[in-house]
DNA sequence: GCCAACGTTGGC
DNA sequence: GCCAACGTTGGC
C-alpha cells in the first residue's frame, strides 16, 4: 500500500470531472520515471491526491484510488491522439497507465502556498525546487500531515481578529 | 558519450 | 505572457 500525488490541469480533466465519471483511465503520462512507477510500484487499491496544475489556485483538491494494475496506453497507439507516441509499438509497449476511481474533494484545496509553509512536508518531491513530475509518491507521513490539514480550518491569509 | 538546441511544464 | 527548470533529441 503506497500514497501518490498525480497532477492534471483542471481545464483539462479535473477533480469534478472524476466525480461525474466516477472513474478514469489517467492516460498521456509520457516521462520515464512517472512510467516507471505506474509499472512497477503503483497497485490497486493505493490512495492519491489529485492535484490541480498550471491554473489560478494550484493545489491538492481532493484523493482518488488506483483501481487497476498499469497497462499499456493506447492513446500511444493511436495517429490522431494528442499524446500519439510513433515510437510506442504495441508489441513493446513504451508507455503504461492505471485507471483511477474518485474517492473525495477536500473540503477546501490545499494550495501549493501554503503546502510550502509547512516543514513537515519540507521533503515533499511536489516542493522540491524545479519539480516537473506529474506522477509521485508520498510518503505515508506526509499523507498523514495533509489529510489531518482538514479537520483544522487553517487559513493562514485570513484575516486575524481582535479578541477582548 | 558529450552537450547544445529545443520543447515542455507549470508557477507566477 | 514570461521565463526558470528540466527532459529529450540529435549531431558529432
């Protein structure tokens, strides 16, 4: 059982899009290591957040689960898709996908902002500097921290109040 | 195997 | 839209 981080960008599928369908294959990942992992460490029944990209609050917004082991993707295989990889032959597959299920949205979205000021996270690879990585893992103690994040309201940027 | 050029990611 | 950081490509 591991915990993962996976990124999409809302405007191209997002968390309420995966609520309406209730599944989805998560397909297009085209970088090795992201790859590797869908091959070799990610299993059914493993937790990730589903985290918003390149839009106006980047952040976690919610956890889904892996619902199948990797398999090859076929949107590699296919001249007229987007992610078409002419080099993917089907016999060898280059690239591999899961399909994941929605489990929840968070009541609020964890921004990237304020995943920053926490030092617990400070060895979150999503936080490491440069990082381009759309599939990751977390480690389970840093899954803990940001799904306890929740119960508190913990709105950094909200204004104080006085108190007599 | 080196590395410059190029394309992409993604925060801001 | 800008641009830093990074991965990939391809000439040599």
């Amino acid at each position: 059982m591991q915990y993962w981080l996976m990124k999409s960008e809302p405007s191209e599928f997002s968390l309420d899009d995966l609520q309406r369908k209730g599944r989805e294959p998560w397909d297009g990942v085209r970088n090795y290591q992201a790859r590797n992992w869908f091959r070799d460490q990610m299993q059914p029944k493993d937790l990730a957040f589903f985290y918003h990209s390149n839009c106006a609050m980047p952040g976690i917004v919610g956890v889904m689960e892996i619902l199948t082991p990797a398999y090859p993707d076929p949107t590699a295989f296919a001249p007229d898709n987007p992610h078409y990889d002419p080099k993917s032959d089907p016999a060898q597959p280059r690239w591999y996908l899961v399909d994941v299920g929605y489990v929840a949205h968070f009541p609020r979205t964890v921004s990237l902002s304020e995943l920053r000021t926490y030092p617990a996270l400070s060895e979150l690879a999503l936080l490491r500097r440069g990082n381009r990585l759309s599939v990751m893992p977390v480690a389970a103690a840093a899954w803990a921290f940001i799904m306890g994040l929740q119960a508190g309201p913990a709105l950094p940027s909200a204004p104080l109040r006085e108190r007599h």
